[in-house]
C-alpha cells in the first residue's frame, strides 16, 4: 500500500521567511496530493491541493510542487506569519475509483516566531 | 464549521469497555470516513463508507468496526479497549466515491482510555 514520509517533523522559522515542508510517497498509481493543516485543537482543514497532471500549484503565499519521476512534492509557505502556525500534513491518494483514500505523512509543526 | 457532526466530543472510559462513536456526514455527501489521530502516529486512516458500503479499509484493529446506516450517518465501535486507543478520532465527509477533492472534518471525538 502507499506510504508517505514527510519531513522535517518540525520546522521554526522568523515571521516573513519562507518554510518548506517536503514528502515522498511510495505508490507511483498516486495521483492527487493534498496538504491539510491543523491548528491546535482544531480539525484539518485543506489548504491546497495537485492532481497529477500538474507540476506546480500556487494559491496567494502558498504553493505546491510535484515531481512524479522522483515521487516528491513540497508545500513552500512565504511571507510566513505567526497565523500560519499548525500543523501540516501532506497526504498521497489514488484519487477515484473505489478505493479512493487518503495516506496522511506524520506531520510538521511549523512555529512562526514574531 | 465543516457540517461534519461528531460526538460525543471527549470520553473517557476504562480499558476492556467498548465504545461508539458516531458521525453525521456533510448534508448530501455519500462518502464517510474515519481516521485515528495519536500523538505520534499522525493521521492514520482506519476505514472508508460510500452509500452504506465499505469501500476501503486502512490500519483497523479487529477489535474496531464500523458501519454507515441508511440516513448516511455512520458509528466506529471499539471494543476490547486498551490504553492505546487513546487517541482523537476524526470522521470526515467527501460528495464523492473517490477523493477527487477535500475531506471536510468533523471536529473529532477524543477518547481517553484509563
């Protein structure tokens, strides 16, 4: 089944530098790529997502990158502030179909100092 | 407010008990799932429900179960409970069979095995 390795497990950067989150999955039938974050005590909510027939998705400060050769794609944060504190998962899925599930990474809890 | 119903918000029981957890889905979504959410395990997916049918099954103990009534909302018993159960339990909701989109979140259900 798929697996999904993300790192760093925790990342703390100053108020308006960038923040990478990276992750590898295993499945190369994986085709859609979501990030999630979850604030403390919160639920996660979806903060940007790539199928697979995209290389690059950007969305204001946020944007996702995906190499499907390599089997890696990364959330790059700019401009980071101290909101943009959580939690971030990445997750991997072969999205359609009947066995349309999400393989969550373990987790980055980015901390933005002010 | 995600439309994603859980409760009961907190429980806490003893361990050999057994418990219910239950989820009202986003109103007019087919899809329900449950993942399990432990200090140090992330997001693990336990099981997925489409139009009272399982459709998928993740990293679910025998001891677990789950089922998606006709009303669409859906319940995880566990059983046989231990201290490592413990964890917050998040239901999650999708209009679809297959992930073509976001997971709405319930708000979780945190379980607290003594």
């Amino acid at each position: 089944g798929e697996n999904v390795e993300q790192h760093p497990s925790t990342l703390s950067v100053q108020e308006g530098d960038s923040a990478v989150i990276k992750c590898t999955y295993s499945d190369s039938a994986s085709n859609y790529f979501p990030w999630y974050k979850q604030e403390l005590g919160k639920r996660p909510q979806l903060i940007i997502d790539i199928r697979s027939n995209v290389g690059e998705k950007k969305d204001q400060r946020i944007a996702v990158t995906l190499n499907k050769t390599a089997k890696h794609f990364s959330l790059h944060i700019t401009e980071t502030q101290p909101e943009d504190s959580a939690v971030y998962f990445c997750a991997a899925s072969t999205a359609g179909g009947s066995q349309g599930n999400l393989i969550f990474g373990k987790g980055t809890k980015l901390s933005v100092k002010p | 407010d995600s439309g994603v119903t859980q409760t009961p918000k907190h429980l806490i029981t003893a361990t050999g008990q057994r418990v219910t957890l239950r989820c009202s889905p986003r109103s007019g979504d087919l899809s329900v799932y449950w993942y399990q959410q432990s200090l140090d395990q992330g997001l693990q997916f336990l099981i997925q429900y489409y139009n009272g049918e399982e459709r998928a099954k993740g990293n679910i103990l025998e001891r677990f179960s789950a089922q998606q009534f006709p009303d669409l909302h859906s319940e995880l018993n566990l059983s046989s409970l231990e201290l490592g159960d413990s964890a917050l339990y998040f239901c999650a909701s999708s209009p679809r069979e297959g992930l073509l989109g976001e997971l709405f979140f319930g708000e979780g259900s945190r379980l607290t095995v003594l």
